[in-house]
C-alpha cells in the first residue's frame, strides 16, 4: 500500500484545512490514473469529500488519501512526498526504502 510522508501528510493536512467550506471528516485527496504513456502514468490528485466506490484508502499521520483501483495497483509500493512551494505544492512518488529522488521540475 502506499505509504505517505510526514511532509505529504502535513501538506494534505494544509490543503483540507484551508479549503473554503465546512469539509466532511472523509475529506482527502484523491490519487486516480489520467493516462498511461511510455513514460508512465499521468496522476491527478484532487481534493475530494469522500471515495468512490472501489478506492482504497491510506490514512497517516492524521492525512487521508483516497486511491482508484489502478492508482493503488500502479502505487502499492511507493511512497508519497511534497513540498510545499510559495504557491503550489509539488508531489512526487519514490520507491518505498529508497532515498528521496533529487530530480526536482517545477511548473
């Protein structure tokens, strides 16, 4: 199962705590497959209010992330960064006992 970083897990935090309105305790953020290529699979993250049917659900360090069917096969041994940037937030998925890859690319 994927496994969150205490960064990801403290941004996830930031990102449902200043949503807007009164978010239900299910809040998190979603992790789904957009598109598979040579490269390897597109992810959308969104912020969702609860799972769709079929997701798995990795809960730590107080984050909730929701992951499709694919998302979870595609992420069951990795692990989930971020960080935190001025106006963004930059995800990145590392193997699991791995050391942090430095390949940063910023949008």
């Amino acid at each position: 199962m994927l496994a969150l970083t205490q960064d990801a897990a403290e941004v996830i935090r930031n990102i449902v705590d200043t949503a807007e309105e009164e978010l239900p305790d299910e809040t998190g953020l979603r992790i789904a497959t957009e598109s598979m290529d040579a490269e390897g699979a597109q992810l959308a993250i969104t912020v969702v209010e609860g799972p769709e049917a079929g997701d798995a659900k990795v809960e730590e360090h107080g984050a909730t992330v929701y992951l499709s069917t694919s998302a979870a096969e595609l992420l069951d041994d990795k692990v989930l960064d971020a960080q935190a940037h001025d106006d963004h937030v930059h995800f990145t998925i590392g193997e699991q006992g791995a050391e942090p890859s430095s390949n940063e690319h910023h949008h």
